[in-house]
C-alpha cells in the first residue's frame, strides 16, 4: 500500500501531468504543429516516470526491505524485478 508521505509526494505531480495532457488535447484539437505536440507528449511521459520512479524508491524502501528482513524477500524482489523489466522496456 501506498503511504501518506508517498501519496503526498505524488499527487501534486499527477494533477500536474493531468493539466499537461489536457493541455496537449487543446492542441491537438486547435491542430497545433506537430513536433509541439510530440515535445508536449514526451514531457508527459517523463514526468510519469518521474512518479513510477519515486513510487518504486519508496516501494523498496518499505515493502521490499521489510519483506527481506522477515522472510528473505525472494517473492517480492521477483515481483519487482518483474516490473523494473517493464518499466525499462
């Protein structure tokens, strides 16, 4: 689960991402040139990642570290393993 110093951490940046993507409809609608938009788009993308990354600091921070100091962690570190894999692709 999520923390409240996590959610805190994130939230503001989501709503930020949000008004970008809102944002990068206005111009696609008002048929804005394209590479504006692409350069739009790829600062979206970053900022998500921006937040998985900080979600996945904080997860292995807690839940991954607890995890391997009670029972050697080797289900959760697979998971995470898992979606570092994805994250990367």
């Amino acid at each position: 689960m999520i923390n409240q110093e996590t959610k805190q951490d994130v939230l503001p940046r989501l709503r930020k991402i949000e008004g970008q993507i809102r944002g990068i409809q206005r111009m696609v609608e008002k048929e804005r040139y394209c590479i504006d938009i692409i350069n739009q788009v790829t600062a979206a993308q970053r900022a998500l990642d921006q937040v998985s990354l900080e979600v996945m600091k904080r997860h292995i921070e807690s839940c991954v570290a607890n995890a391997i100091k009670s029972d050697g962690g080797g289900p959760i570190i697979g998971e995470l393993m898992e979606t570092i894999y994805k994250f990367i692709r």
